[in-house]
C-alpha cells in the first residue's frame, strides 16, 4: 500500500521548475522528496561532489597514518623524525592541493 495517500498538484513557470530540478539534482534528492524535505522544515545541502569527496578520502588516509603514527608513539614514547617530518609534509602538501584545486575551480 502506498505510504502517502494525499496528492496535492502544484503549477510552476519555467524559471521555479529549472530551479526545482536543479537544487534537488545537486542535494540527491528525488523533486518531490526535495519539496517534501522543505515542508518539513530540513536544511537541504548540496551533496558533496567528486573533488571534494576525492579531497576527504585523502584526509582520512591521512588522518589514519597519523593515528598509526600516534599508536607508536604511545608504545615507545617519543615521536620519531622521520614521523614528524611525514605529518608535517603530507598535511602541507594536503592543504596546498585542496587550495589549489578550489581556487582553480572558481575562476
């Protein structure tokens, strides 16, 4: 049985129903589960995209071999150079990248 037994029709100019589709597109939401989602009251954002995802799974590879590095320094209790110097390097690296590619994308 279907969950919702209500329907109600609503009429839009060309203009609000580009602007419908194109929101709901970017959120991932089906339309009428996007409108459905505003009636409710929810903030909708816009799904991350393949950069910005690209971006995060290299910061929690990141982030892992911090964690593994951290779990080494606890056993021994000191932080090899060679250790500081990755962490160091790679969330410099990190940063310049991520800044790099946004900047270039919004030009």
């Amino acid at each position: 049985m279907r969950q919702r037994s209500i329907k109600k029709q609503l009429w839009l100019n060309q203009n609000e129903d580009k602007i419908l589709k194109v929101k709901a597109s970017k959120a991932g939401l089906s339309e009428a589960e996007f409108l459905r989602s505003i009636i409710k009251g929810y903030r909708i954002k816009e799904q991350p995209n393949e950069i910005i995802l690209k971006f995060m799974r290299q910061l929690y590879g990141i982030a892992n071999n911090i964690n593994q590095i951290a779990r080494d320094t606890n056993s021994f209790g000191m932080v090899r150079p060679e250790d500081y110097e990755y962490i160091k390097e790679e969330i410099s690296n990190f940063i310049l990248n991520f800044e790099k590619e946004i900047y270039t994308r919004k030009r």
